[in-house]
C-alpha cells in the first residue's frame, strides 16, 4: 500500500514539474492547471485569471511537441478546456508568451527566414490557401460579421461606437487618406466582399477595379453591388491580384497581404509601379508584427495556410526597390484588438447554428482563432499597419495629415 502511495506521489510530481517547466516556457501566466487525474495547482502565487483543464495525458505530450499545435487541437477536440474568462485568459497566455519572447529577438527571426522559404505562394496555392479559408460559406460569416461584411480591422474613432459604424468609420479613413475624387479609377486587390470597393464608388464616385481568388466571396460581391445599382461603377474579377494590368489613380489593398507571402513582395511592388499613374497614390492595409517571425504553427495549419504577418522592415522590400515613397505610417493594433473582441462576442452568441452547420470542434477552432487573434493584438505580439505611399516624383502629394480627418 505505501508502495501504491509512493507511486502516485512520483507520478503526481512528474506531472507537475513537466507541467511547470512547460508553464515556464510559455512565462509562467497567472493560471491554475488542472490536470486529468484532478491535481490542480497555480502556476504562480498570483491570484489565477482562469484555469487550464487538461482532460487527457495525451494532451501533455501533443504540447510538448508544439505548445501551439497541441493546445490549439486538444482545445478543438475538447480534450482541453479553460475555465473563466475564456477571453481574459487567452489574453494571460499572450500577454505571458509575448515578454517571455521580448528578448529572443533572432532566434524567430531566423525562423521565419526558414519558414518562408518552405512556404512560396505560387498561383496554384494562393488559390488554394484563399478556399480554405474564405469560402467556407458566405452564411457562416453573416453569421457573426458586421452588416457590411467587412473581414478587417474596423476603426472606432469615438469610444461609444460599435462594430458596423467603426467598419463604415475604417471604409471611410481609407478613401480619406487615399484622397479619392469622382471619375478616379482605383484598383484593389484583394476585396473581401467587396464591403471597401462599393464604399468607394457610393460614396467618393469613383471607377473600381476589384480583385479576389474566393469565388464565394466574388459572388456576393456581383449580386450585393447589382442590388445596390453600383454594377455599373465597380467590376469584382475572379482572379489573382497578379494578373492586374489596368492603370489607376489609386492603388489599396486591405487584408490582403497577409496572404501574398513575403518572396512576392517584389513582384508586388512592381505590379503597383507599373498600375499606377505617377501622381497617383497607394495604400496597404496589413497584420504585422514589430519583428520578423513566423506565423503561429496552429494558425497556418488549421486557419491561413500560406500566411505571413510582416514587419515593417519586410514591407519595405515592396516599396525600396521600386522607390516608392512612403508618405505615412499608421499602427491601429489596438482598434484590430476591440475588433477580434467583437467578432468573438457575435461568434459566441451564434455558436450553436455554427455547430450544425459544421460541427462543434469546427466551432471550438474558430472561437480560439477569433480570441487568440484579439490576445495577439493586445498583447503586442500582432500589430496592424496602414501604409500609404507613392511614386518618388509625386509632388502633390498633402503636405500635412489634416486631410485624413476632416468630414465630407
């Protein structure tokens, strides 16, 4: 009997120092662990904003493989569950992982150096990479977005305002900065649902060119623009923003270059040199990061296959070589922050209807995509940049920042 005794002491200690050397790795977070046998303990002497249940020994091993990876699926798969504030802990998890990596600064940049060579958006897996993510059905994402169906950061430029009015905001800082007029042809790549490209010509009467790979997301486009009598002003194309040869006055991609990879930067670049007219000007709207690192292993394999989140430092290999301009920078992280937050909150209230429409752990992945990417942006690990630039020798370009606030 005292053997027995002896036996699972060990066993409940070797579970707690393996459990304590892993909390150590991602920064010791202020949580409680519970583990399948029911030892539960604190990671640390603060008060726990929540607790992390593992329900299966296999889920220990599958994180010690890759903390990333293995918490993400045993999440989905409900073999690990968080108890309390699912947000506020999510945002403890980041919060503890992003100071623990604050000084690793070369080691993910050489990750990510490697991580991009496997991973060559050819024209073959962009399409591939943009059906896995955005034609999972227009009906899924009615579900949780704003009525416009915009799938990017919103801009709440009043603390009072909600997720509709801080997209129509976000639509609306875009064209101010883009200093768009009537009867200017602008070309964008990338267009969602098309939310920014029928904005645009609504509202700041210009001609729009709109590319995008998803089929679904083109479809919706075509129809909602007909019913909206902008068919006439605004052309969706099903195709890859590489085959774009049309001029412009204004170049815009939001939420696009994500999904470019990083050994196209140039070829984007060039295609923009050659798009826009000389006093034209061009913004880009992105997830980026305040250093170069890969993307998160679970997010690529279960979410953006093909991602890339840049550093400004990477962005300007779009703009160096073709010598661009680069007129002003912006980092909206914390609006992407509310942003996630908001959409995770819709997600939540419809969790039920996207459980039957695919299944629960289909559900589970999305909600810690949707928390994880609000816990990224408030912790710093993500930020958001809007880019705006333009040829060397435009020189009516504004001469201060005013422009992009005053009403219409």
């Amino acid at each position: 009997m005292r053997t027995d005794i002896r036996q699972r002491l060990t066993e409940r200690d070797f579970n707690r120092s393996i459990m304590r050397w892993f909390m150590k790795q991602v920064g010791n977070p202020r949580i409680s662990v519970r583990l399948w046998n029911g030892d539960e303990f604190n990671v640390t002497e603060e008060r726990p904003v929540g607790c992390m249940e593992i329900r299966d020994r296999r889920v220990l091993l599958d994180m010690l493989r890759s903390s990333s990876v293995g918490f993400g699926e045993s999440y989905a798969k409900g073999l690990l569950e968080i108890h309390g504030d699912f947000l506020a802990f999510i945002n403890e998890i980041s919060a503890a992982l992003t100071q623990k990596r604050a000084d690793d600064y070369w080691i993910p940049k050489i990750q990510s150096m490697l991580y991009a060579l496997r991973r060559i958006n050819t024209l073959d897996r962009s399409q591939h990479n943009v059906h896995h993510h955005y034609d999972l059905g227009n009906d899924f994402y009615k579900l949780w977005l704003d009525e416009r169906m915009v799938y990017t950061c919103a801009y709440y430029d009043t603390p009072e305002a909600t997720l509709d009015e801080a997209q129509v905001a976000k639509l609306d800082h875009v064209c101010h900065k883009l200093k768009l007029r009537p009867g200017q042809k602008v070309i964008e790549a990338g267009c969602g649902w098309g939310a920014l490209a029928m904005h645009m010509a609504e509202h700041y009467g210009v001609n729009v060119l709109a590319y995008n790979n998803s089929k679904e997301q083109v479809a919706y486009a075509r129809e909602k623009a007909a019913e909206l009598g902008l068919d006439d002003r605004v052309t969706f194309v099903e195709d890859d923003y590489r085959k774009i040869e049309d001029r412009c006055d204004a170049f815009v991609s939001v939420g696009m270059l994500e999904h470019v990879g990083r050994s196209h930067y140039q070829t984007l670049g060039a295609l923009i040199k050659r798009s826009l007219k000389p006093d034209g000007l061009a913004l880009i709207h992105t997830i980026g990061r305040s250093y170069p690192a890969r993307m998160d292993p679970w997010i690529v394999k279960h979410i953006f296959p093909g991602g890339h989140a840049p550093s400004l430092s990477e962005m300007m290999t779009i703009f160096e070589p073709h010598r661009f301009s680069v007129l002003d920078v912006e980092n909206l992280r914390p609006h992407y922050a509310r942003t996630c937050a908001a959409w995770l909150k819709n997600f939540d209230a419809v969790a039920d209807k996207v459980k039957d429409m695919y299944s629960e752990e289909f559900a589970r992945m999305w909600r810690l995509y949707l928390a994880g990417s609000s816990a990224g942006f408030q912790s710093g690990t993500l930020q958001l940049f809007q880019v705006l630039f333009a040829p060397r020798a435009n020189n009516s370009v504004p001469w201060t920042r005013e422009y992009q606030y005053l009403e219409d």
